[in-house]
C-alpha cells in the first residue's frame, strides 16, 4: 500500500508537493469538489512566491484488491487535455482489454504497450479529446488484466457520471480562466 500514495502525488496534476518539493498535499486548499457518481472534480490553488497557482483535475481511484495483495489504478484528467491513467507496474494487458464498451460494443480501445504493461499510460491532445468524447458517449470502462501479483482483474468503470463530471470540470475551469483559448 505505500506505494499508491506517492503513485497518486505524482500524478497529480501540478505534483502534489509542498513548496519545499515534498510529496504531500502541503498547502493546496480545495476551492471546489463535487461527486458525479464515482468521478471527482477537484479544484485546488495554494500561494507560490507571491501568486496565486490553482489547478482543477477529474479524478477515480479504484483500490482493487485489499491487503496482502494491495492493488489500485486511478485516472486523471487535465486541462491540457491530458487523461492519465496510473497502473502498477508489472500489471499485464492482453491486446483489447483495454476498453470502453457501450451496449455490448467496444466503441474505443487501446494497444499502447505502456498501457498494457503497467508502464506510462498518457493520452495527451487530439488522443485525449477522442478518448474523452468516448467516456462521455457512455457505457463502461473495462479493464481485463493481471495485477502485480498475478491475480486476474475484471474491472468495469461506468461512465454515467463522466459526461456532468466533464461539464462541471469545464465550468469550474473558466470560472478560474484555466481553459486554453
């Protein structure tokens, strides 16, 4: 379990430090938090050298086996447009099961093999945007793999939520003039 704190800070968008660079959530203070079924808009800001930094993100978490065999994943989404997702290294993806189904059809999926073996996952840009307008069609997001410790994992993320996450998120952005353009 030690190691999904200092996964989750570094995901974090702006990294969840203190100003002294430590991995704690140091001095941000939550201006905004809102729950759309299991998607978090969160929007934070903290002082830094005389100016005021803020931030906003979507967030899911899923702690998937308990201890011994501690397990999670998470998503993040950013402003720029970036999704990023945080898998455990050595978790092991076949081609496909990596997916949002919808009705029974896969309506996006992904082959990247950072995706797939557990290693960096980003979507960032013209990526990102498709993968958002697929969690906001609806559907699940599903993910087929073997855990660290070799446990298979079948596990369904529903998007019901997502798209008054999306539209939340977006609104909390210009209300902060975080949106580009």
């Amino acid at each position: 379990m030690r190691w999904l704190l200092p996964l989750l800070l570094a995901a974090s968008p702006a990294l969840a430090q203190d100003l002294q660079g430590n991995d704690t959530a140091g001095n941000w203070r939550v201006t905004h938090h809102a729950i759309h079924d299991i998607w978090n808009v969160l929007c934070d800001e903290r002082e830094e050298q005389g100016a005021l930094v803020q931030r906003c993100y979507i967030r899911y978490v899923d702690v998937f086996s308990p201890r011994p065999k501690f397990g999670g994943m998470f998503l993040f989404v950013t402003p720029e447009p970036k999704v990023d997702f945080g898998l455990e290294p050595g978790t092991l993806f076949l081609p496909g099961d990596f997916r949002i189904e919808n009705g029974g059809t896969v309506t996006w999926q992904t082959n990247r093999p950072g995706c797939l073996t557990g290693l960096s996952c980003t979507f960032e840009a013209e990526d990102a945007e498709i993968l958002l307008q697929r969690m906001q069609d609806g559907g699940e997001m599903r993910f087929t793999f073997r855990d660290r410790h070799g446990q298979a994992q079948d596990l369904s993320w529903p998007l019901v939520g997502f798209p008054a996450a999306l539209a939340d998120y977006r609104a909390e952005l210009g209300k902060r003039g975080l949106l580009d353009g």
